[in-house]
C-alpha cells in the first residue's frame, strides 16, 4: 500500500511529511517540522504531487482570503431579552411632564398624569406598538390604581408589573394586542 519515499497527510491531525519507514500496521513519517512521529497506516493519505506540500504563503493567504469572502455575513443575533424589549416608555412622574408643579393640587398633577397616560396609549395603538411601559413610581399606589382603571376601559390590551431589575415596583407594563 505505502513505501518509504512516500509523501502523506494525517487524516485526523492534517500533518504533512514524508514516509521513512514501515512497521507491520504503523509507519514512521519524517514531518514538514523535522520530528519523526509513529501513525497508523489506515489513517495516512498519499500525496500524488508533491508540489502540493510547496504553496507560497501568498497562495494560502489568497486561498484564505477567498473562503472568508464566500462565508455568508452573520446577521447580529438578537437575544431574547431585546427582542421583548419594552418599544415605548413613558414617564409619568409630574417633574417629566411640567415644568413646574408649584401652583398644581395634587388632583390637577393626578389629571395631568392620566392624561399623558391616554394619549399615549391611544398613540401607540394607532401607531401599533406592542409594549408600552408607563412609569409611574411607588409612592400611595393612587397613580397606579387610576392607570389600571384607565386599562380597563380598553378592549385588546393586557397590563401587568413591568421588568423588576429594570424599573423596580413602579412600572406597569402594557401589551397591546394587533388586529390582523
């Protein structure tokens, strides 16, 4: 099958050199490296041209060059965690939404949030954003329980805690339901 003079590759290892001696099932390779290394005879490849083994480091760095063209591009992964990403938020927090609240009762500063809360629902139903997070802070709980009022009224639209390590208790998070 093989003789000494033989030029060969490893199947496994991709190893090149030349065939020194034979043994009963091994033979004993010369490496391209100078080291003698003891391989099975079924897990050797003839080489028929040995000009094979003399490519130029610009040939290989063309023939690299080339596969890594042809890779197709990867497309950025998306991790599951963006892609439920929160689209829209509002803050409903009265500093966000006036720039002073001085003259305000707490009644007026409860309507001014409410309200921001309606338009912006309405907006993203009509633009057909998904989530919609409104923040509105700990504090009483009287914002929260008049936004969970307000959610009510809407048909195709759930409401529950918003992402506990991003907003903490004072979120509540809006799924809007699409027609289709």
């Amino acid at each position: 099958m093989y003789k000494a003079g033989d030029i060969v590759e490893t199947i496994d290892d991709s190893l090149r050199g030349k065939i020194v001696s034979l043994k009963d099932k091994t033979a004993i390779i010369l490496l391209e490296d100078g080291f003698e290394m003891e391989v099975l005879q079924n897990e050797l490849i003839r080489i028929d041209d040995p000009s094979i083994l003399n490519i130029s480091n610009f040939e290989a760095a063309q023939a690299a060059n080339e596969k890594e063209s042809t890779k197709k591009k990867k497309q950025p992964k998306v991790k599951p965690k963006e892609r439920s990403a929160a689209k829209m938020e509002v803050d409903l927090h009265i500093h966000q939404l006036t720039p002073s609240s001085k003259n305000m009762s707490n009644f007026d500063m409860l309507n001014l949030q409410l309200e921001t809360a309606k338009r912006q629902l309405d907006f993203a139903i009509r633009n057909r954003i998904q989530k919609v997070v409104f923040i509105h802070g700990v504090g009483e709980g009287v914002l929260r329980t008049e936004l969970e009022y307000l959610f009510k009224k809407y048909e195709r639209i759930d409401y529950y805690d918003a992402d506990f390590k991003k907003y903490g208790f004072g979120a509540t998070e809006v799924y809007i339901y699409q027609k289709a």
